[in-house]
C-alpha cells in the first residue's frame, strides 16, 4: 500500500486501526522514509483520531495507543465540516542524539 502508483512517486505513510472502546483507538504506522513501522507518528495518530471520530463516532478527546504503548490523546474542534484547535498531548523524548565533523 505504502508504495502503490496512485501515491508516486514519494510513496505515503500507512496507519491501521483498531477500536478498542468509544475513546481509545489502537495504532500501527508504516512511516515513509523509515520504510517500517513506527513506535509513533503524530500525524498519523491525528489523523486516525479524526477518521475514528467521524466513521465510528468515537468520544473526543481519543487516546491512541501506538506500538509505543505510550498513550496520546488528541481533542479537535469540528465546526462546518473544518477541524479546528487540534490538539495532541503526550509526552516528548529524544530518543537519538548525533554530530557530524564536516
């Protein structure tokens, strides 16, 4: 799916979800660049919130839960048919620090 002509040539990002309750989505995301999966991707985690709420009528605020198993909640204002004042809580680490001598 990642990698199918109708999203060429930079390929796309794929998110699966699974409805656990009326809050709570869980997260797997194939993330382009990385080209495997994720322990979590923000936008991705939005999105899925949105998709989740619209489809299945989830409650806001959505908590997902990426392969991470760190929960992230997403709250988002729909007015009109736009999202608005989205919001994504959780928390923020780094996990990598690197240099390079040029």
């Amino acid at each position: 799916m990642r990698l199918h002509d109708k999203f060429s040539p930079g390929g796309t990002n794929v998110n699966f979800i699974k409805i656990l309750d009326s809050e709570t989505v869980q997260l797997r995301t194939l993330e382009r660049g990385v080209e495997a999966e994720t322990l979590a991707c923000g936008t991705g985690s939005v999105a899925s919130a949105i998709v989740a709420y619209k489809k299945w009528k989830l409650n806001k605020p959505i908590t997902i839960i990426p392969t991470s198993k760190i929960p992230l909640n997403i709250n988002f204002d729909e007015s009109n048919k736009l999202f608005q004042n989205v919001k994504l809580r959780g928390p923020a680490t780094i996990t990598f620090v690197g240099s390079i001598d040029v």
